[in-house]
C-alpha cells in the first residue's frame, strides 16, 4: 500500500522506497529523516483541501509534513 493510502493513525512498516521516482533533494530529505525499508511509520492527519495535501506522518518520535507525490513513492505495509 502506498503511504499516501494509508489509514489515519494506523502503523506500518516501509516496504520500499522509489527513489528514482522523487527529485534528488526530496531523496537526500527522506534519507536524513530516516526514512528507509524496515521502519516503523503511522499517517497522523491530511490536508483538509480538497487534494487532501499534505499527509502527516510520524516516523519515530518525529513528524513530518509529506507532499502526496512524495507518500506515493513509498511503499508500505500495515502492522498487525
């Protein structure tokens, strides 16, 4: 499931990233916020806009403002 997809306040696990389909600073971003396969994230609150943009999302004890585009490169898979 696509991290823009994802339930509010439900965790999952990041699955896979497509870096190739990000721009090289939003990757370098990602990266530094420890974004990468195997870590645990949760969707916190959307836009109120009709796009619903952007998603937050919290990724250990941060939180972070993600763009849709951004979301959908990642690839995740909900916590039992």
């Amino acid at each position: 499931m696509q991290l823009d997809l994802l339930p509010l306040n439900r965790m999952a696990v990041i699955r896979t990233i497509d870096w190739d389909a990000l721009p090289d600073q939003e990757g370098h971003r990602l990266r530094a916020l420890g974004f990468e396969p195997g870590v645990a994230i949760e969707a916190l609150h959307k836009g109120i806009l009709m796009w619903r943009d952007p998603v937050a999302v919290r990724v250990g004890r941060m939180t972070v403002a993600l763009r849709n585009n951004v979301a959908a490169a990642i690839d995740c898979e909900l916590s039992a």
